[in-house]
C-alpha cells in the first residue's frame, strides 16, 4: 500500500542552529499533511499543519514546506532548543478520510 | 484543543490475559481512534472507535483481539485480549474534535505502556 516515510532517522543539530525534517509521502490523493512531535514517555503533539493548496505554512519557530510535484514535506525548526529534543513524525490524511497515516519518525536531538 | 486521559499509563501482564485500557476526553468529539506504537516504530492505526455502533478495524487488526467499546462522545476502551510478548507497545488514544477550526486535527493521549510477560 501508499506510504508516508522519512529520509533520516536521526538529527543532532546544536542549539541554536536550524533544523530541517524531511518526509516523503507515496500518496497523491492526500491533500493533509500534520507534523507531530513526541517527547519519552508521551503522546505525539500537534505541531503545524498544511493542505494542498499551500506550499508554505509558518508558525512560531516552525515552518512546514509542501513540494507536491516530488511528494516532499519538510519541517524546519528555527533557534532550536533543548525541548526542540524528540521524535518528530509526519502524518497524512485527504478529504473524507479521517484517518492518518503516520511516517516512521525522525529522533531530532539537540546539542547544547 | 482536548484534554485526554488514560488509563493505566502502564501495565506489566501475564501472557495470556487480557487489559482493558481506558481513554476518556475533556469534550464532545466525533471521532475516537485507537492507535498502536510498538518500541522505537511509528503509530499504526488499529481502528476507529463509532459511538454507539460496532468499532471499524484496520488491516490486521480484528475484533475478538481488540474488542473496542465507546458508550458515549466521551469515552472509550480498548481491550488487549490473550496477550503475548508481542503485544507489548504503547497503545494510544487519540480524537478529533465536533468544533474544530482545522481539517483533520486529532489531539492524541499520554499513551499506555503496556509489558507482557
């Protein structure tokens, strides 16, 4: 079946410096795309989200970018901090579908 | 956003027998979902819990192994019957909620750690 998965499985970027998490998906029908974070011993947290109609979507400290014609996602992660540490995970949904499909996750450790 | 709570947030087993894992949201959702994390992997999708009617399941993932049960828009539990070593992984809760602004969003649970022996 179509998949969602990621280049990386481990970062280690110093504090301070920017991040850069990448995802491929497999699905062209998925028109959602959520990036996760989970710290040990929780529940993965919302952290952004884009539709298919944007490229770009900027929050605080994050941006996701949305390359649809390569299938590419990417989470970048600005000033990063010490509680910037944890698995990150894409995910992917379309329209009427209400599950998600999760990538296998990249562990961002960040250097003091 | 939702507050969720589960119960237990850890459990050693016997193989065997069977855990009923509770998941229960601070507000009304629409969709409730039962997730499973084993170590070190990704969430794999076990089913979807519909309130008041039988629970829809994934690939893989059948009934009489993980009978789901959702009284209200509130609460439900996921049961890990005759389990064995291979059962053992995080089992997680997840919703999305009746008024939500964004497509899509689920809100997931601390998780439920669960051991067989």
């Amino acid at each position: 079946g179509e998949s969602v998965g990621l280049h990386l499985p481990t970062l280690s970027v110093q504090e301070g410096d920017n991040s850069i998490i990448n995802c491929a998906y497999s699905n062209s029908a998925s028109d959602y795309f959520i990036w996760y974070k989970q710290e040990s011993g929780k529940g993965p947290q919302f952290i952004i989200d884009i539709r298919s109609n944007m490229d770009k979507r900027q929050g605080q400290r994050v941006t996701v970018l949305l390359n649809k014609t390569v299938k590419h996602l990417s989470l970048q992660i600005a000033a990063t901090q010490p509680g910037d540490s944890a698995v990150y995970f894409c995910a992917e949904a379309s329209f009427g579908n209400e599950k998600l499909t999760f990538g296998t996750g990249t562990r961002l450790t960040i250097i003091p | 956003s939702a507050v969720i709570s589960q119960k237990p947030s850890r459990d050693i087993c016997q193989r065997g027998t069977s855990l009923t894992i509770q998941c229960q949201v601070d507000s009304q959702v629409t969709m409730m979902f039962w997730y499973r994390q084993q170590p070190g992997q990704s969430l794999t999708l076990i089913a979807t819990a519909n309130q008041g009617s039988e629970a829809t399941y994934e690939s893989g993932f059948v009934i009489d192994k993980f009978p789901i049960s959702r009284p209200n828009l509130t609460f439900s539990t996921l049961t890990v019957s005759n389990m064995s070593p291979e059962d053992s992984s995080i089992y997680l809760c997840s919703v999305e909620l009746i008024d939500r602004s964004s497509y899509n969003e689920q809100f997931f649970g601390p998780g439920t750690r669960l051991t067989v022996l």
